[in-house]
C-alpha cells in the first residue's frame, strides 16, 4: 500500500507532466496571401507619389511617423494625444485591467494558504451535559489550511494562456486606437490648414471681385456700363464674401475637434492660421507579409486566435478528473494559556477527486462552443489580413492618381487664370461682354479650390497609406 508521502509524490509527478488538451497552436495561414502589392508595382513609384518601394535599410517606419511632414505646430499637438486623449486613457485602462486579470488566473498555479483563527462562546444544555448541569465553554481555534489544485490536464495553464492571450489583444487594442487617434488627427491638421487656404483664396477673391464691382460702378455712374453687369458684379461679390463668411464655421468646428483629440475643451485651443504647404513623406511600402508584424489590429486579432486555441484545452479538460490537494494543522484549546501546548496540535490531509459521471451533455456543447469560437477568430483574423492588404492597395492606387492629378489640377488652374487674362484684355478693349469676364473669375476659383482639395486628398491618403502599413508598430511589442 502506497504511504501518504509516496501519493504526494506521485500527484506532484503526475502535475508537473501533466497533459495539455489545448490543439497545438499554429498562427493561421492568410487566403493567398500575395508576394507584392499590386498598386506598388517596380518602376510605378516616383517622388511625388510620397511612397517607394520598400529598400533593407528603410522597411520600417518611425515610431513619431507624423514628424515626417516636417510640421512643428502637428508634432506639439500629436505629443498630447497620448497624455490626454480620453479614448487612449480608456484603452490604457483596459489594458491594465487585463493584466491583472492574466496575473489572477496565474495565481491559481500556486497553493492557496490561509489562517482562519476563532473564538467560539457555546454553551451546553444541561439534558447533554455529563455531570446534568449546563456547561458554558470557550474554544480558540488557530488554524492553518492550505490547497492545491493538480493541473493534470493543463486546465490552469490553459486559463492562465488565454489571460495573458487576452492581455496581448488588449495592449494592441490600445496600439491601435493611438494610431488611429494619431492618424485622426494628422487628417484634422491637416484640413484645417486646408481651411486657412481655402480662407485665403477665397479673400484674395473677394478683393479681385471688390475691386470689380468698384471699377463696374464707376463705368456705370458714368454711363458706360449697364446696370445689369452692376447687378452681376454686386451678386458675385456678395457671394464670394457669404463663402469667406461660412469657411470660418469650418475652420471653428475642425479646431474643435481637434481640442477634443488632445483632451482640452474647445474653448481651451487656438491654432494660430497657418499657410497649406503639402509636403507628404516618401513612405517606404514592403511586401504584403511584414503586414503580418506591422499591423496592431492584425497581431490582436490573431491572438484572439490563440486564446480560442486555449479556451479548447479548457473545455477538454472538464471532462476529466478534478484532483485536489488539502491540508490543515493547528491548535485547539479551551484556554488561551494551554493553547499552544503539544497535545492541543491537530492536522489533517487528503487528496480529493472529483469526476463529472453525467452532465446531460453540457460538457460536450461546451466544447463545441469553444470549437466555433475558435473557427470564428480564424475567419475574424483572415478577413483582418483581407482588410488590412485592400486598405494599402486602396491608398497606393489614391496616391497613384492624385499626384497626376495635382499635376492636372496645377495646370487647369494656371490655363484657368490665363483666360481670365485674356477675357479681362477682351472686355477693356470692347471686345467682350461682363458676362465672360465674371464666368472667367468663377472658373479660375472653381480651378483654385479644386487643386487645393487634390492636395488635400494627397496627403490624407499618405496619412492614410502609413496607418495601413501599421504606423511605426510591431508586433515585437506584445512578447
């Protein structure tokens, strides 16, 4: 017959070789996953595209990305996201929250000790007591008692995997959302100074359009010009101006937001005007794969995958026995003076085992939901690799087509302001009416606002190409 210590030993043995019912993890393969990115092809890049392909010595970008725009006023307002920002704080929070919640399930791969002394008054009736008369006693008790869960199955380690699983996810939830704040608030900058320039040409405007309406009063107080071209001169002077007014709206309810992104209240920031001047990085673009490693959102949704993987081997080891190691030891006495006296020690141990005989199948459609959960994760972290390769194709491609447009755009506005030239040369010379001269104006504004937008459009998609690529992220962070 085994002897109490020979049974400890062989639990003990049997703990620390003990099976682990999770499926062996394996990070899933990605659906035809390319070796290059379509919109990056050799020999399409240029300098003016703001992206390249990606050389050995560049294929990671900085962890600041957006001092790459050269811009002091967007890097003082990107260093207070972090610090402020309220979604961030929230994140961070999360992720605290889940690293304790990793290190309370690792807790249970240690013995739980506890000390539970008491003082019990208790008084006998006299129909139990032996001399027929009633007896009133104190007990102090001072014990001591400790368990032990064997984790022959892997349970614990399982649970223990799938909380430090869920605190990865967390700590990329919280890479994820700072690079979309930061991204965010690069494209709010980045409109605002839009904004001033559209403000400026549209002041410009409304001097050229004033000066107008002035040299059309005076010919018609002299009787040379019609009241009708007044009339045309007035009207789109009063609409160049209702614009100048509005564009202020704009700007009030960007800076807003703004405040909001760097947690101040609107009330609290002022971005003094500043001058558009677009200059968006040469971003250095790599193969499809470094995604992989580049991507919170991917490396979260992947360690979603493995946590799935883990919560497997948890469904799988409720079908076997539970073994649990107990043991108390202490002292009882009636009087606090004898108490700790040799024949007043007690103790106690025993393993206990618990085997679920019939459960009516709840274990089995336990473990099918951990099987789906799984299945799920896998298709969830695919469809986030699909994302993330369209989301590069699709800013690669914009990136593409507006700096030709922008071209287009400059050279639409530099034809648009020479026929304003010539119409105007025509109109002095009596050879033209006020009508062309004003469909001329409105033309070269019209060219004016739209090169202004392409540019816009430019640079939100290279902010837009470098959150695609994962910013200045890895997933080396997460071990």
């Amino acid at each position: 017959m085994k002897t109490p210590s020979t049974l400890i030993a062989a639990c003990m043995l049997a703990a620390a070789a003990g099976c682990n019912m999770a499926p062996h993890y394996k990070r899933p393969a990605t659906p035809a996953a390319p070796d290059h990115f379509k919109e990056a092809a050799p020999g399409a890049a240029n300098t003016g595209q703001g992206w390249k392909p990606a050389e050995p010595n560049d294929t990671a970008l900085g962890g600041k990305w957006w001092e790459a725009y050269a811009d002091p006023d967007l890097n003082a307002l990107e260093e207070r996201v972090a610090i402020s920002n309220q979604t961030i704080a929230a994140a961070e929070a999360n992720y605290r929250n889940a690293r304790a919640l990793a290190s309370e399930a690792q807790a249970a791969l240690f013995p739980a000790v506890s000390l539970d002394p008491s003082v019990i008054r208790s008084r006998t009736g006299a129909a139990t007591a032996s001399n027929s008369n009633p007896v009133t006693r104190t007990l102090y008790t001072l014990p001591v008692e400790a368990s032990y869960t064997l984790d022959v199955w892997g349970r614990i380690r399982n649970t223990v995997a799938q909380s430090n699983f869920g605190a990865q996810v967390s700590a990329a939830e919280l890479a994820t959302a700072l690079l979309s704040t930061h991204s965010q608030l690069a494209q709010y900058y980045f409109q605002l100074r839009a904004v001033d320039e559209q403000r400026q040409i549209l002041e410009e405007t409304l001097a050229d359009y004033e000066a107008s309406y002035r040299i059309m009063k005076t010919l018609f107080d002299n009787g040379i010009s019609s009241d009708e071209d007044l009339a045309a001169a007035e009207t789109q002077r009063d609409s160049a101006r209702a614009q100048a007014t509005d564009i202020q709206a704009t700007r009030a309810q960007v800076e807003h937001a703004i405040a909001v992104l760097v947690g101040v209240p609107p009330s609290g920031l002022t971005i003094p005007v500043r001058a558009f001047k677009p200059t968006p990085p040469t971003v250095p673009v790599g193969l499809p794969s470094a995604l992989l490693e580049r991507r919170p959102d991917i490396a979260a949704a992947e360690r979603q995958v493995a946590s799935a993987n883990a919560g497997i081997g948890i469904a799988r080891s409720a079908f076997f026995p539970n073994l649990t190691l107990a043991a108390s030891a202490g002292y009882e006495s009636t009087a606090t003076s004898k108490l700790f006296k040799y024949p007043n020690f007690f103790w106690s141990f025993g393993p206990s085992l618990f085997q679920p005989l019939f459960e009516g199948g709840s274990l089995r459609a336990i473990l099918n939901q951990a099987r789906a959960q799984y299945d799920a994760a896998v298709a969830n972290y695919r469809e986030t690799v699909l994302a993330a390769f369209e989301g590069v194709e699709d800013n690669l491609s914009n990136l593409n087509v507006l700096s030709t447009e922008v071209g287009e755009q400059h050279a639409a506005r530099a034809s648009a302001q020479h026929q304003l030239e010539l119409t105007m040369n025509r109109y002095h010379n009596g050879l033209d009416s006020y009508v062309n001269v004003i469909t001329a104006q409105n033309t070269l504004l019209t060219n004016r606002e739209a090169e202004l937008q392409a540019e816009l459009r430019r640079v939100t998609a290279s902010v837009n190409l470098i959150v695609n690529l994962g910013g200045g992220w890895d997933d080396s962070q997460l071990k």
